[in-house]
C-alpha cells in the first residue's frame, strides 16, 4: 500500500538515552491522534524496541538506521533485518552518507542491504546525495544516476513487484547538518530529474522522494511544497517532538 503523503521521518543518529527517547517518543504520540500523513523515527538500536512499543497504535513508523545484508551469522556488532522488524520496526534507512562516506558503504552494498530490509518485509528508506565537491563540479546528477543504478535493486521492480516498501531520500550530503540547503530551484530540477530518472525502471507508481539536509520547521513548508518532494528526511531537528511536529504539519501533515 502507498505510504500517505507527507512523509516526514526523523533520523535520531546516535542520539538519546532511553529516558530522552521515550520522552520524544511520548510527546509525538500525544500529537498523532489521527495522521494523515506518515510521521516516522528512525531512534537508535538500542532503543528501538522500547519506542516501537511505546508508539503501538499511534500509526507513527518505526525503523533503524541500518541494517546487515545478511539475515544472520558471525557478524559482531551488527543487526539483522529480520532482527529490526522482530523489535517492532516497519523501515530502515540504508545508505546514509554519515555510512557511504563515515564508513566506507559502496553501492553494491547498499544495495544488498536493501534486498535484505525488504526480503524481511521492511520499508527501505534509501538515501543519496553527492558531496560538496560532486555538487560544486556540476555532477549532481550523475553521481544520482550511478547510486539509483547501484544502490536500487531495480531488478525487482523491471520485473513487475511494486516500490512500494521503498523510499527514496536526496540528501545533498554538504547539507547534512549545515544548516545550508540547496536552492529551492535546484530541489526542484533535482527532484524532477530523479523521477524522470525512476520512472522508466519502475513499474507502477514512483516511490516516494524525500529531501533531506538542514530541515527545518522554517524551510520545511517550502521545501515539501515542490513539485516530487514528497516529505522530509530530518536529523537534528527531529530530536525536539514540537519542531519535528512542525515540520510535519508544514509539510501538509495532520
Ligand atoms: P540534518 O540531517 O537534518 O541534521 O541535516 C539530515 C539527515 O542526515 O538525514
């Protein structure tokens, strides 16, 4: 079923103590009594089982912020997809730069985590985005068009199944908790060109595409207002329940 429109989802990172996750947790859920849209947190591992259960009933997603490309095994320190949807999440974020740059994930793995999140029946939130040097070298678009190719498992999908347990997140990396974002134009020419770009891999409807880098409650109704935004990837201000909410109503969420 297609995810409503807005999708606003807040990436904790590695942020929050079980008491501060809870508390954030609790403060979104007295505000979702009905959501139009879809609202969703991505807190880390350690408290994902707790705000899942925290937030059962209220409709907000829950998801990781990665996962392994293997549904088990010898691999210290890492987390399974099957693992996350057993702790109560619907979603997983793959491919943040702070992992394709920070940690050195490539494309390929990308993409077999991808194949992974949804083989266990989760929403796969798949980030991109070039770096300020692709960005101020004009190859924006290119660097876009290798990570679709490499990151997507678009085998799938030219085969028939529908993308729609797979989101899409631009996130121009030099935006990522700058507080600078690109122009409203450039969002704009950028997010046209993806879904042209999707388009003809794709069977059935786009998945939805989300911006993400320095959003915030004042640029957030500009920005979800283009044409193929369809909500918000938010980092830092998602950790504050009344910025984050606002973010989300501006973007059209009730
Ligand atoms: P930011 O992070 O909102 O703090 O810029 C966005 C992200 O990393 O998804």
């Amino acid at each position: 079923m297609a995810l409503p429109r807005p999708l606003v989802l807040g990436n904790w990172k590695m942020n929050g103590l079980r008491a501060d996750g809870l508390t954030l947790a609790g403060r979104l859920a007295e505000r979702a009594v009905k959501l139009s849209g879809t609202l969703g947190v991505f807190p880390p591992a350690t408290l994902l089982a707790q705000v899942a259960q925290r937030l059962v009933g209220t409709g907000i997603m829950v998801g990781g912020q990665d996962c392994h490309e293997k549904p088990s095994g010898a691999h210290t320190g890492s987390i399974a997809a099957p693992m996350l949807r057993d702790a109560g999440a619907g979603a997983v974020i793959l491919g943040h730069s702070e992992r394709r740059h920070g940690l050195g994930e490539d494309d390929a793995l990308v993409q077999a985590k991808t194949r992974a999140a949804l083989a266990a029946g989760l929403t796969a939130i798949v980030c991109i985005g070039e770096t300020e040097e692709e960005y101020a070298g004009g190859r924006t678009l290119d660097v876009l068009e290798r990570q679709i190719a490499g990151s997507l498992p678009l085998d799938l999908f030219t085969r028939g199944a529908k993308a729609d347990s797979l989101v899409i997140a631009y996130e121009p990396v030099w935006a990522i908790g700058t507080g600078r974002t690109p122009s409203l134009d450039e969002i704009g020419r950028t997010h046209t060109r993806l879904a042209e770009m999707l388009g003809p891999r794709i069977e059935g409807d786009l998945p939805p595409l989300l911006y993400g880098g320095s959003v915030k409650p004042d640029n957030a109704a500009d920005i979800m207002a283009i044409a193929h935004v369809d909500g918000a990837l938010v980092g830092g201000a998602s950790l504050d329940a009344d910025g984050f909410w606002r973010i989300y109503t501006a973007g059209g969420g009730a």
